[in-house]
C-alpha cells in the first residue's frame, strides 16, 4: 500500500461518516460508517464516460449511429441538455473525480501542454493533486467496493495512478490515447516515444494485442463485478468505466464498420442537417435553433472524389467506434442483470469534452508520452516511417492506420453548438449526458438546467448517504463545488443552481463563464491552441445560450451592463481559482479585450 492509502484507511472510520439530516458537506463529524438498514441500502453506482463524443452522436440526442443500448437507458432515466465539462480530457476528469475546479485540482491545462507561463504554477501539476480527495478514495473509504476499467489520464507515476487514488481494482491506460488494437506496444513504437503505459492493479500491464479497446474493458469491468459476486462481497459498488473510444486514432473492428459503408457519402454538410432537425423533433433543443457557421470546414463538394472517399471513410469507422461502445455497454448492463445488482444501481453517462476538431494524421510530439510538458510542434503531416503507419483508404480504421476525422465532421457531430473540444464554447464543452436507474424518475424526461461534472462527486456521496469530509489521508482537502444532482434526478427541482451563481471555465487561456442563461466567452489571439490554426475572436462576447444555443448571436453591444457583470464574474473566478493569466506578450499582440 502507498503511504496515501495507510493513512486514508488509518483514518477512514472518522474521515468519512453516514450522513445525518441537516449535515452539510465538508462539516466534521467524529461519527463511523456504519452498515445501512436493507431499506436504506446504499445503492451502486456506474459511471461511463465516452472519449471526444459529439453531442449528437447518441440516437437518443438526434443521432443516426446504432446506439440501442445507450439509448435504452437515456430514454429510461433523463437526458441533459445543458450538462457541462472542461474543453478537454484530463481537465474534465480530475473535476470528476474532485467535484472541484480543475485549476484546483491540478490540470488547470494538460500536463502534454504545459508552458512557460503554467508549469510548477500550483494547480498545473499534470495530475491529480493531494488538495483533494477523489471520489473513489471517498466512497472506498465509506465502504464501497471500487472499481475501474479504462483511460485514467491523471498521472503516470505509481503514487498518482488509480491503485494509489482509491481503487481497488483497476486495469486503466495512464495516458490519454493509445492504439485501440494494440499495436503501439512495440520497440518501434518505444523508440519514436509514443507507447503507452498501462497498469493492471497498480502493475505493469499491457492491452493484449488484437483485442478492442472497448471490449477489453467491458471485459474486465464485468470481471471485477464477477469477482466480488463469487467472493461473496455484498458491499455497494463504484465502478467507473472511461472507455477511450470515440478518440482518435479512428479504429474500429472491421464488422463494425461495415455497417456504415456508404451512410455518410453525402458529407457533412446533410448530416449537420440532418442531425439538427432530429434534435429539434426530440424537443433537444427549441424549433427555432439555428446552428452556428462551421468553422475552417472545406465544403463537401470541393474535396474531389478520392478526399470525398477518404473523408467519408473516417466517419464510417468513427461511427463504428461509437456503436462498439454501445454495444459494451449493452453487456455490462447485462452483466449487472444477471448478477442482481442492476436495481440498485445509479448509472450516470457523459462524454468528457466536445468532438475532436483537429486533422490528425499521424501521432503528434505534443502527446508523446514519455515526455509530457515538452514543448513540441504540431502534428507532422505524415507518420514517421518505422511506425509502420499506413492511412490508404483501404487501410483506414485498421489498427495500423492513425487519422482523426477532422473539423467537418466534429462541427456536424457537436451541432448546433458553435466550435469543437479544446474551446469553452458550448461545442467544446457541452457534452452528451444522462442519468437512469435506481432513485431517478425517468419517462423520457429532458432537463435543461446548467449542470456540471463538478456535480458528479457530491452526487454519488449524496447518494451513498456520505459526506465529504474536512481532511483526508493525514491533510485537509478541498470542499466540494459541484452540487448534488439528486433533485433533478428525482424530478424534484429543474437545476440545482441560482441563475445568480457564476461557473467558471478556462483552458489553454480561452475562457468563459455562466450565469444562468447567459455566457460570456472570450477566445484570445496568439496562444498555445490545442486546435490547429484556431478560432479567435480576441474580445469578449456574450449569449443567450437558452435561446441560442449554437451561439450565433453576439449581444456584447446590445446588453453591455450584462456582459461587464459576467466579465467581473470571471475575473473574480479566475482569481479565486488561481488561473495563470495570458502572458502580457501575448497579451500586447491580441485585440482589444472588450467590445
């Protein structure tokens, strides 16, 4: 065990207590956990997060890819139409695992993209940080059986990884992408820097060769929960299942694709199209939406027949990645069926960030694994040879081919919202997402409140009867910020938030902030862009997103009291945050910052 882990179990029984009417979290309290009456069972718990989702990729939220299961449970439970994360991966997962800020809890940017002006600045460690305690170590420590199967992304180093945070068992990538059939775990792939490191209860491991990212996990999460069925173990379950698919590289098992040869030949123009009308009949969004321009998006026709062909091609295989998904989380819902456990389970699903944008066509020395922080320039524009990479379009969606779908494609897949992941507009970081299972009042129920994955953390304490304690593991840790989610879940309440309240976002110095139905975005010139020649605007600007959710109308002039209260907001979040501000060079060079 890590010294962590001694201290968290040494001081569990007083660290974490059943919660009491009228006990707000992060009040001490010297009371031990103690086993819930068979009517007040503490209930289990799932929690899926898909990779670069698009928002409307689910059939459930006006998509057409082969989604039944994923759709079964969001149109069992209530679907969120306003359910938020950070634009990027390990941003959006330390605030789930922290329920804080992820400038608090230290990715305040990706530890690949740290900088001159973020590195050693704290809340930019690159991992999960001892200010807080994530969920797993909380709900362990309160009883919980905890489990994981997937990409962790929140530290390399044994005390960081997901052994050393809580879980009892894990199979998890430490990194943020790897090959999906395994076929970067070689000395090639280790020489040029890019092979992946995974860990099997804190152990080394490996993703066997030829088996599926998605199936391979699913695999081992059921043989987790199988495990604890044959040991006898009657304790509640967290199991948390990040699978790494839709992220690039586009790869799929190839019966999967061909279920989707010729669906998207007419390009991604018809299916933004297509996929808005959908939401509209659904009620996703209002009747009157309109999706906001695309940006850097060549038009269909201009491609040619072969770059038609090609292109078409990606988001076959990206379908098929997302269909594969689904139907994993077909058989883990099976599972918990057949063990007697699906009753008594609380099942929360979202995508970590919005649809990736860039064009990726060959691993980027930005992500090299072994040298997270380096500076690096963009992606080469062909792979390097003894990776053995081959993007034909014959070849494409096999497990040596490495291409990404590009921004015509991720702005169809987040439509109508504006832009990509890597941005806080609604494109970067509202995401697909719903609740079903035990305790949520389902029907096909649609909730449109601000919610946030800073909510996940109190939720499932809340839930578990628990409540987060003052210090944790021999040091204090970080009040939780999120709210809990339960009375929306339980229909009981439209949101769990003020339209007074401020929520903060910022990343790679694009920034953004909420204030009921209003937002305020700010998308400066000249910085470290995770999105290839990105969008800037260079000033501050402001929308109605209940109203206007692609974010096609900018009201900074028309409602300019408005836009200085939300900028004001922001700069007191960011303060009390502690996010790095733009460096004044940067600064000097970009346009005015106000309208």
């Amino acid at each position: 065990m890590t010294v962590r882990q001694i201290l968290a179990a040494t001081s569990a029984l007083v660290a974490v207590a059943s919660a009491a009417p009228g006990v707000a979290a992060g009040q001490a309290t010297s009371a031990a956990v103690s086993p819930a009456p068979a009517s007040q069972r503490q209930p289990n718990f799932l929690v899926i997060v898909a990779d670069d989702l698009g928002w409307s990729d689910l059939g459930a939220f006006g998509g057409e890819i082969q989604t039944p299961n994923l759709d079964t449970l969001a149109l069992s439970g209530v679907r969120f139409t306003g359910f938020h994360t950070a634009p990027t991966c390990s941003p959006t997962r330390s605030m789930l695992m922290s329920g804080v800020d992820n400038h608090e809890a230290g990715l305040g940017t990706m530890a690949e993209l740290l900088g001159d002006a973020t590195r050693g600045r704290p809340g930019y460690e690159g991992y999960l940080n001892d200010r807080v305690a994530s969920i797993a170590e909380l709900l362990h420590a309160g009883g919980y059986v905890t489990v994981m199967a997937g990409k962790w992304h929140l530290g390399l180093t044994p005390e960081r990884e997901p052994a050393a945070r809580g879980f009892e068992h894990s199979f998890a990538l430490l990194q943020g992408l790897s090959n999906h059939f395994g076929e970067d775990q070689n000395a090639a792939w280790a020489a040029a820097g890019y092979a992946p490191s995974y860990r099997d209860d804190g152990k080394p491991a490996a993703l066997p060769k030829g088996s599926y990212s998605a199936d391979y996990f699913a695999d081992r999460l059921i043989g987790y929960l199988d495990g604890a069925a044959r040991a006898g173990d009657a304790r509640p379950f967290f199991a948390y299942l990040p699978f790494t698919t839709p992220h690039w590289p586009l790869q799929a098992p190839a019966e999967t694709i061909t279920k989707y040869k010729g669906r998207y030949d007419a390009g991604y123009e018809a299916l933004r199209d297509a996929r808005l009308a959908r939401q509209k009949q659904l009620g996703l969004v209002p009747a009157d939406a309109v999706a906001h321009a695309t940006e850097k998006v060549p038009a269909w026709s201009s491609l040619g027949a072969e770059g038609r062909a090609i292109e078409a091609r990606k988001m076959e295989v990206y379908a098929a990645m997302v269909d594969r998904m689904d139907q994993n989380v077909g058989r883990v819902i099976a599972a918990l069926k057949r063990l007697g456990r699906y009753d008594d389970t609380i099942i929360l699903f979202f995508a970590d960030n919005g649809p990736e944008g860039n064009v990726i066509e060959a691993p980027s020395p930005r992500f090299k694994p072994a040298t997270p922080g380096a500076a690096a320039a963009d992606a080469p524009k062909q792979p390097e040879p003894a990776l053995g990479i081959d993007n034909s379009l014959a070849n494409i969606g096999r497990g040596s081919s490495y291409v990404g779908y590009g921004p015509g494609w991720a702005q169809a897949n987040s439509t109508p919202s504006w832009l990509v992941k890597g941005y806080p507009t609604e494109g970067g970081i509202r995401v697909s997402a719903f609740a079903a299972g035990r305790g949520v009042k389902g029907g096909g129920r649609i909730a449109n409140a601000n919610l946030d994955v800073r909510d996940v953390a109190p939720t499932l304490l809340d839930y578990a009867g628990l409540r987060q304690p003052q210090h944790f593991a021999g040091h204090p840790i970080l009040p939780h910020e999120g709210r809990s989610l339960r009375p929306v879940l339980a229909a009981e309440a439209a949101g769990v938030r003020t339209a007074q309240e401020p929520v903060g976002y910022e990343l790679f110095f694009r920034r953004a902030l909420r204030k009921g139905d209003w937002k305020a975005v700010y998308l400066p010139a000249g910085t470290n862009r995770y999105t290839r020649q990105g969008v800037s605007t260079g000033r501050w600007q402001l929308f109605n997103v209940a109203a206007d959710p692609g974010e096609t109308r900018d009201l900074a002039v028309a409602e300019p009291g408005r836009l200085t209260e939300l900028v004001a907001a922001y700069d007191a979040y960011a303060k009390a945050k502690g996010v790095v501000p733009l460096p004044t060079a940067e600064t000097a060079a970009a346009p005015a910052a106000r309208p």
